[in-house]
C-alpha cells in the first residue's frame, strides 16, 4: 500500500502498523487513526469455526499454547520480534520497526480475552447486515480454551515473573 502511495498509483489506502509509520516518515498524512475513535475496537483475533472447538479441541488447545508462547515471546524478546517483523514486512528501517514494536507490544493483554465491547463495536459497523445491530455479542465469542489454560495454571507457569 505505501509503495502504491509512493508511485502515485492510489491515493489513500487502510495501513496498519508497521507501515503507517513508513507512510508518515514519508510525509503522507494520516486521515484517520482508529485508536482515537473512543471505542473498543478488535485487531488480531484468533478464529474458527464452533464444529472445529468441538471435533478437534485438543488441537485447537494446541495450538492455542503456542500461540500464547509465541506472544510471551513477542514481547519479552523485542530484539528478536523486531527481527521477524522487519523480515515478514520486507521493512527495512529498524527504527520504524522499532517504534510499531512498541506500540503493537503496549497494547497486547498476556491473557488475550476478545473484548465484548469491540464485538459491539464491529457489528454496530455492519450496517448492510440489519441482524448484525441486534445480534449477542457474547455468541462471537468463546473462552472455554482460555478458561481452561487458566485453570491448568497454564498463563502462571508461562508468566513465572
């Protein structure tokens, strides 16, 4: 998206982090910043279907632990984090990078609950969909795997400190 701006090929684009702050280095100007909305708003979810909890839930648990793990890792080793993301995002200035770690890292919960007011917020937001401004929020989301690597004492051995 930012290389479209550069080359003139569009004039406004969504870019999330780290490539906001390239585009603002290069003199582009944010229109629109969603965490000033005021709002709950959700980025960096991790979904599927209810039929997958039920028919593969050891796998789901799984995955969810290294998941977790990679996130204990995300921000306990920012070095290493910086790494990956200027290597998945071809970014190339580390103090960009560096930067969009720290606001990414300020922002991620050890204990990663969906927050039910960022439902709302998502479905207040489809207005093409009339079931979606009366539809339970609560029915999005499921917190049995989380509840139970709580209970396991999972997030106190990972979070020793």
């Amino acid at each position: 998206m930012v290389q479209g701006l550069v080359n003139g090929v569009i004039d406004a684009a969504p870019i999330s982090i780290p490539s906001n702050i390239r585009a603002k280095n290069l003199g582009f100007t944010e229109l629109f910043d969603m965490t000033k909305l005021n709002k709950t708003y959700i980025t960096g979810s991790v979904v599927t279907r209810k039929r997958f909890l039920e028919g593969q839930r050891d796998v789901a648990k799984r995955f969810m632990k290294g998941f977790l793990e990679g996130m204990k890792t995300y921000l306990e080793d920012e070095n290493f984090s910086i790494n990956v993301i200027q290597k998945w995002t071809r970014a190339k200035n580390r103090d960009e990078t560096k930067e969009a770690y720290a606001l990414q890292a300020r922002h991620m919960l050890k204990v990663p609950r969906t927050s039910i007011e960022g439902v709302k917020t998502i479905l207040e937001g489809l207005d093409r969909i009339p079931a979606a401004k009366t539809a339970d929020p609560h029915r999005f989301i499921d917190f049995t795997i989380l509840d139970e690597l709580e209970k396991e004492g999972f997030f106190k051995s990972l979070y020793k400190n």
